[in-house]
C-alpha cells in the first residue's frame, strides 16, 4: 500500500500457510493493519495529555484520569487492539512460513512495533507468536504477560532479528535497518535502559546520511509531504484503503474537525510556544485563532502517512541518552544545535544548562515543541516518569495506561483481565 498509488485489491490476511508459496500479500497485511493504530496512538498521546482537550462529554475523560475511559472503547481501544493483533497474526505468519529473510525480516519488525505499541497503551498484554490456518480452532493462551516480559521475550529479539535482516536503504512505508535500531532505541528508552539505547540511536544518528535521511531544511515541508529525507519509517495511509473506522482521521483531530473537540487546542502548549519567543514550529504547529493545529494539510489530510519515526525525534533520544549517562552538558545540547536553527531558535547555553536535571528538562522541553500533535506526549510524560510535574497533577499511575477493551475481557471468557483502576 502506498499514500501515492491505490492498491487493486485488499491484501490477504491469515491464508493457509500450505497454499502459499510468495508471502509478499500476507507481509503486506501486516503493514496494512497498522492503520488502524495511527488515530488512537495519535489521540492517546496528545489528547491525554497536556497538547489538546477533549470537549464534549464523554471524551472530556481524558482529561479527568479515571475509570470513565472505558465508555471510549469502540472510539479507540477497540480498534487499536483488534487492528495490532491481527498485524501481529500476519506477521506471524511470514515469520513461520516464509522463506525470504528480508520478508521475515521486516515481519519482525512490524510484530516488535505491534507488541511496543501494545505495552504502551495497555501494560501486560497477551502474547501470541504462532499463526493459525484456515479452519483450525485457535488454542492461544490469552493470559495477559508481564510488560517486562513481552519486551525481554518479543520485542527486542524481534528487533534485533530485523537489525541483522534488513538493509539500510530507506523506502517508503518498509521497515529498514536504520528503522530497526531506532524503534528499539526507543524501546530501551521506555525501559529506562539507557545504556543500551544509546549504541542504536547514534548508529541511526551516524547512519542517516548514509542512508539517504537528513534533518528537512524547513520544518513545515516534513508536513506538506510525505516523501521527504527526514523520515525514518512512517505507516501509509491512503484515502482509498480504509482502516479499523471505515476511514483514517488523525489529521481531523488536531485539526478541530471532530465535533467532539472543535477547539483542541491545550492553553498550556499555547503557553509553552509563548515560552520559546521567535519559534518557527509555533505557526506550523498553533493556530491560536481556531485553537486547533494547522500541522497536518486539511486538504488532500487523507493521503499523509502517520511518522512512526523522524530523525529529529532520534537525535533528541540520542542527546536524552547522553545526558542520562553522563556526557556533559555542552555535548548533549550541541546535538539539539541543528533542530533550534531550523526553528529559527538560538543554540542552548551549556554555561546556564550546566546539570543533568536542567538539560533533562531542556530535552523534554524541546521534544515537546518539535513532536507536539505526533502523538508522543503522554508517552514522553510516562517513561520519564513526568507525569505529574508536567500536568500540575497527581495522577494515580493506574491511568498511566489505558483500559483493555471489555469485548476481549468477555470474549475470553475473562481470561483476558481489566487493568486496575478501571
């Protein structure tokens, strides 16, 4: 599937591993299903957190960091859930069954980002690592697995295997090596396993120019386009291929076309681009007339891929591992140098920024500005352990992540458990 060209048919999902000799189809299932994760990761990231409001009730509950979430579960865990595991199915299955490394490879690929989106939202999850054919009655064992589990048994090998398969040439909407390294860059990130992620996240850093990608000249054209140098890997989107909703809306969220929240627009990022005087992202990401985001284009919004990763996204990582391990301060915000420029902003001075806290901050400040409405906030808030500082709240951590969908609960005949708190 591609933004640019249809696709003729809707590839197949779970065929009979017997009767398939090309798992080309089955591979690109695995792509298509993360479709339908793109608006719930988007609305997750940015709407629970300090970015953007929801405005008509019951969606005001993101906002209020209780049970009432679940009342959303057709809206966005539903179609979150259901679409991740049956990427993950597909996946499963080239895995198994094909004998093309680079298709395994990228299968990999697309089951470790499944299972990191998974753990994100919901914590413990339900691993499932096997495909079955047509007409078998599955027997999974749906017991939800630690999240630490689900990283140390899945995703990292998984991304590990696709690091070694994969090659370094960037195409559009296919997992790449450079993608690998920086998913699981990140992945070591939200295990606070920063030593780890720092090898990955400067290969990606170190290897970008190699592999064709470089920081956009202009921040907005990252946003006009979706075929530019910055972009490390990106789920496709078209208007003519629809997802879990009938339809792909992320861009209408931000953008204050949903009647559910017509001026989304956070006052407190408002306040945090008034923070940064001069910022070149504040026109591109703000529009404080119609308090909603002008980011993504409203005209032709249906044909934008969703960034799963962006350079810029991995040279903030790259400069949070640096500081976490214990580079000094002038290292770790020369990194931020050529983000700042690009927004028309002054380089960081290390002789003020002169501890670990006040550069930590620093980071989160910048990727707060550079990443607003791409879905990285809340995520951002939760693995820094931020949550409360940055929302001037104290938020029970059982709303860290969100609730399972209550159908799953019942169709597994409650094997399948509800997080705490909801």
């Amino acid at each position: 599937m591609s933004c640019s060209t249809d696709l003729d048919e809707a590839p197949p999902n779970i065929a009979s591993s017997d009767s398939l000799t090309d798992f080309e189809g089955v591979l690109n299932a695995a792509y298509y299903y993360q479709l339908g994760s793109v608006t719930p990761m988007g609305v997750m990231g940015d709407f629970r957190a300090d970015n953007a409001l929801m405005l008509e009730s019951p969606y005001t509950e993101f906002d209020v960091y209780g049970p009432g979430l679940t009342a959303m579960e057709d809206q966005f865990f539903g179609p979150l859930y259901t679409a991740l595991y049956r990427s993950i199915l597909s996946a499963n299955n080239v895995i198994e069954n094909s004998l093309d490394a680079t298709q395994v490879g990228e299968a990999k690929f697309i089951r470790a980002l499944s299972y990191f989106k998974l753990v994100q939202v919901f914590g413990d999850v339900t691993v499932i690592l096997t495909s079955p054919d047509i007409g078998d009655i599955p027997t999974f064992d749906l017991t939800r697995q630690p999240a630490a589990n689900v990283y140390s048994t899945v995703i990292i090998p998984d991304l590990q295997d696709a690091i070694s398969a994969l090659g370094t040439t960037n195409t559009n909407g296919r997992a790449s090596k450079l993608a690998a390294q920086g998913v699981l860059g990140k992945v070591y990130m939200h295990m606070g396993n920063y030593s780890s992620a720092q090898p990955l996240l400067a290969a990606v850093v170190n290897g970008a120019a190699g592999a064709g990608i470089s920081l956009e000249a202009n921040f907005a054209d990252i946003f006009v386009t979706d075929l530019n140098s910055e972009i490390i890997f990106a789920t496709q989107v078209s208007s003519s291929v629809v997802d879990e909703y009938g339809f792909s809306e992320f861009w209408e969220w931000y953008g204050g076309l949903d009647t559910k929240s017509l001026d989304p627009l956070d006052p407190r990022l408002i306040a945090a681009f008034d923070a940064s005087p001069g910022d070149l992202r504040r026109a591109v990401t703000i529009d404080v007339t119609t308090l909603s985001s002008p980011k993504y284009p409203q005209s032709g919004g249906a044909d934008f891929d969703w960034i799963e990763l962006r350079l810029a996204d991995v040279i903030l990582l790259y400069a949070e591992t640096l500081n976490e391990n214990g580079s000094s301060a002038e290292n770790v915000l020369n990194l931020l140098d050529p983000i700042r420029t690009r927004a028309g902003l002054a380089a960081l001075d290390h002789t003020v920024i002169n501890t670990q806290a006040l550069v930590r901050q620093a980071i989160q400040d910048e990727r707060r500005l550079e990443l607003a409405f791409e879905g990285h906030r809340w995520f951002d808030l939760v693995r820094t352990g931020t949550v409360d500082a940055e929302m001037g709240e104290t938020i029970n951590p059982n709303y860290h992540v969100f609730p399972v969908p209550i159908s799953e609960i019942l169709a597994s005949d409650q094997v399948i458990t509800q997080n705490p708190g909801y």
